[in-house]
C-alpha cells in the first residue's frame, strides 16, 4: 500500500506551508499529492505550482468538478500538466453537488451518472490526439449545422495514458467508476465496512469491463492526528466539525451521499440527527451527535503504532493508496505528523 497526501482545499487556512508540507511528502516518498476544489481556488493551478516544486511526486486532481469545465478543456488541462510535470498528473474527476453545480456554476445536477460516462469518453478521445467527434446525451461534437470541424488536441502528453479518477460514494457511482476509470476517490472509509460499502460495487464494475481489481486503485482519504492513545477521544474532537460538514450539511436534505454513506455503515439515526442539526443552525450540536466510533472509523488517530495498526486494515481491506490529511496548527505539526505517516507504514510491513 502507497500514501498519499491530500492538501484539501487552498484558502483553508494553511496556504502558506502546503508547498513545504507537499515537498515533505515528496522526500519521504509519498506517491501523489492531491489537491481539491469547491467554490473557491481551483485545483489546476495549485497542482502546477506544486509540480514545478517537487521532483517525484505525483500530482492529482481531487477534484476537478465536471460541471465546472467542458470536457475537452478537462483533456487539455491533463495534457499540460502531464507534460509540464513530466509525467505525474492524476486526473481525478467528480460530479460536485446539487448546491455547487446548480448554485455556482448555473450547471441541472441531474442524470450525473450518464453525465459522468460521457465526460469520461470525450476526456479519453481526446487524448489519444485522434480528431474529436462525439455524439451523445449531454454532449455533440462539434455542434451540428454550424462552423464547427473537429479538431485535435495540439499537445503531446507525456504518457499514453494519465490514470483517470472518478470521486464515487454512493452504490451505482462506484459500480460505474469500476467499469471505466482506474481508481476510485473515497472519502469517509471505515475498513470494516469497506467490502460491502464500496468494493463490492467496485468489483462489480470492473466485470462488466471484463476485468478484476488487479490495478485499480483504490484511494480514500483519512484525516490523521498523531497522539497519545490516551487521548484518541480529544484527536476525535479535533475532526467533529469536518465530519459535520459533510455528514449534516453537504448537498441537501434530500441528497447528501456523505449522509447516507453514514446510513449504509450503521449510523442511521445519528446521521438523521446529525443532519438535522446542521440544517437548523445548530453545527455545534451536529459536531456534538456524532459518535466517537463513527470518527475513529473514518480517521487515523492515536499513537504511530495505533496508526500502524489501522493502516493494516485498511491494506487488508483493499486499498491501495491511502491519502493522509495531516492535522497540525503549526506547520511543525503537520510535517510530524507525515513523517509519523511513513513511520506507521514501515512498522505495518506495508512500505
């Protein structure tokens, strides 16, 4: 198993020591480094500037909203980068939500899935460089009765193929990511509950493409507090407000697939309260409904080998690539906590 490291959002507080904290992970080895975006800074940019500071590491799009670009510029931006980082881009995609794609970019959240499937052709012809025609659902190209020809990406990649990521959380999104992408981006894993939340549909993808899941990769993020194991229940305290946001107020009542996941993994009360909570105004209280053992599943808290020790069951479980996001309220903090990354891996025997 490989790790990652997630810089989350840019503007989150800590900008400037994300650049030492990505170049930390690139000494120590670390596989990829990905970075988010939302409704604030976007994700291209900051991946440029961080491979243009780094050797080895990859650099991933965790992720670039579909309704935020047409396609075709998606292919053009994983070409450039490709080629300006020499061969390390990821491209990782996703649908956003509801609030964000309707709200921010004027773009109807509907038939994501359909939506989803033809991004991912236009994005993979495109950048095989052959000339780009489509037809389909959401998308014609070129546009028929006008000027329109196709036309073919100008820009060599540096490989042939840049792996592509699909963001997947609810049963039918992770089956599909399984047909055709070439890992799946998680958020809130718990091992024990991985087989049946999201492998199993995972799996089920990758047969109907005809394959299995040997070299898909399969990447969640945790975030990660290192600390004494008699203090795990303050580490969880310093997640309350992240787990929260997603479980009670991303999206919208009706669809919010952090919620559900929640559901799906035994939390179907708390999750309802928790969501209610949020809704009405109360985050204080939303923080306050979530259980301890819903956190501790979802994170990686405690002592280097308390760490090591779900790290093992994480492999265990499947996951290829585990991307940490290291707490810290000082950049000290966070570069220990990467190192206390690396650390737990070697004494899990999975470097």
């Amino acid at each position: 198993m490989q790790l990652g490291l997630n810089l989350g959002y840019w503007g989150a507080g800590m900008d400037g020591d994300n650049l030492a904290v990505a170049q930390e992970a690139d000494r120590l080895g670390y596989a990829v480094c990905w970075a988010a975006e939302a409704y604030g800074s976007d994700a291209a940019t900051v991946l440029s500037w961080v491979a243009a500071q780094t050797e080895s590491i990859d650099v991933g799009s965790a992720i670039f909203q579909i309704p935020a670009r047409q396609p075709a510029m998606t292919a053009m931006t994983a070409a450039t980068l490709d080629t300006l980082s020499g061969g390390r881009f990821r491209l990782g995609l996703g649908v956003s939500g509801p609030q964000v794609s309707e709200g921010w970019y004027g773009v109807r959240f509907d038939k994501p899935l359909a939506r989803t499937r033809e991004y991912v052709e236009i994005v993979r012809k495109a950048m095989t460089r052959e000339r780009l025609s489509y037809e389909g659902e959401h998308w014609t190209l070129p546009l028929p009765g006008g000027p329109g020809k196709p036309l073919k990406l100008t820009v060599h990649p540096q490989r042939e193929h840049i792996p592509l990521y699909i963001a997947a959380i609810g049963p039918k999104n992770l089956e599909q990511t399984g047909e055709i992408a070439d890992g799946a981006l998680l958020i809130f894993p718990a091992a024990e509950h991985l087989e049946e939340t999201t492998l199993t549909h995972l799996r089920a993808g990758r047969e109907k493409a005809g394959k299995t899941l040997d070299g898909f990769d399969v990447c969640p993020t945790l975030p990660l507090a290192v600390g004494d194991d008699k203090d795990v229940a303050a580490l969880a305290d310093t997640f309350r407000p992240y787990t929260a946001l997603y479980v009670g107020g991303m999206g919208s009542a009706k669809q919010n697939f952090y919620n559900k996941l929640a559901q799906r993994m035994g939390y179907e009360r708390e999750a309802a309260e928790i969501q209610e909570k949020y809704l009405s105004g109360d985050k204080q209280g939303a923080a306050a409904a979530i259980p301890q053992d819903l956190i501790d599943k979802t994170t990686l808290l405690g002592s280097v080998d308390r760490i090591a020790d779900r790290m093992k069951a994480y492999a265990e479980a499947g996951v290829t690539t585990l991307s940490l996001a290291p707490a810290g309220f000082t950049l000290q903090e966070r570069l220990a906590s990467l190192r206390a990354g690396t650390e737990a891996l070697e004494r899990a025997g999975l470097a």
